[in-house]
C-alpha cells in the first residue's frame, strides 16, 4: 500500500473543513459547507505547484494519485448521508446554494480546460499503471 503523500492529503483535508466550517458559520448554517470540495481542490491546486516546481518527488505523487482515487467513493458515501430534506424544509438557501454552485461549475469548465493549454500534454502512462 502506497503512503507517501498522505501528509499532503490530510493537510488539504484539515484546510477544507476548516473552510468549510467557516463557510458554514458565514451562511448561518450549523453545518460544515463545501469542506470536501475545498480540500480536492486545494489537493489539485497543490499537488500541481509542487510537481511544477519539482518538488513532489515521484513516490510521494504516485500515493497522492492512489488516495486520490479512493476518494470519490468517499465522497459519494458522505453525500449519501446527507440529509436533503432536512436542508430543504430549512429554507430556500439550500437550494440558493445548489443552483450558484451548479451555475459557477458550468461557468469554470472552460476556465479549467485552458489551464494546460495545448503544449502541455499528460504524461505517458508508467507500466506499473496500465
């Protein structure tokens, strides 16, 4: 089992409930808000310096890419137990909520497609990969 780059996760991690919690308090609600996605996206931004500047050696970006990996499932399990009518039937800010972020995601995806630009392509997959 790979655990090299977990400390990079955990701290992510810490950092988006931290924000969430905070978003939470800001919007009034007892609740943490968005602390999952704030930590894959402070993951991703991270994770993308450190392999720019050369400072992600490759065993620590191989267990980033496996826990990476383990993460959606964890995500789905956590939004599984969410209780949505509960949200709802707390007011109109859940849903106020759910179509700003629905809207601001379909806004960004061409933002985040030209991230790379076309010089940059993936790199070619290792044979422990494939």
């Amino acid at each position: 089992m790979i655990i090299y780059g977990v400390a990079a996760l955990a701290a992510c991690h810490l950092a988006g409930v931290i924000l969430g919690d905070l978003l939470g308090v800001i919007l009034g609600v007892q609740s943490n808000v968005g602390g999952v996605g704030f930590a894959m996206l402070l993951l991703i931004v991270s994770t993308d310096w450190l392999r720019r500047t050369g400072r992600l050696p490759q065993l620590s970006e191989q267990g980033i890419l496996f826990w990476s990996a383990m993460y959606i499932p964890i995500v789905v399990a956590m939004a599984a137990q969410q209780n949505v009518v509960a949200a709802l039937a707390g007011g109109p800010i859940a849903i106020i909520a759910g179509v700003g972020a629905t809207i601001a995601c379909v806004a960004l995806v061409p933002v985040v497609a030209r991230i790379g630009g076309q010089d940059a392509p993936l790199p070619p997959l290792m044979a422990q990969e494939v």
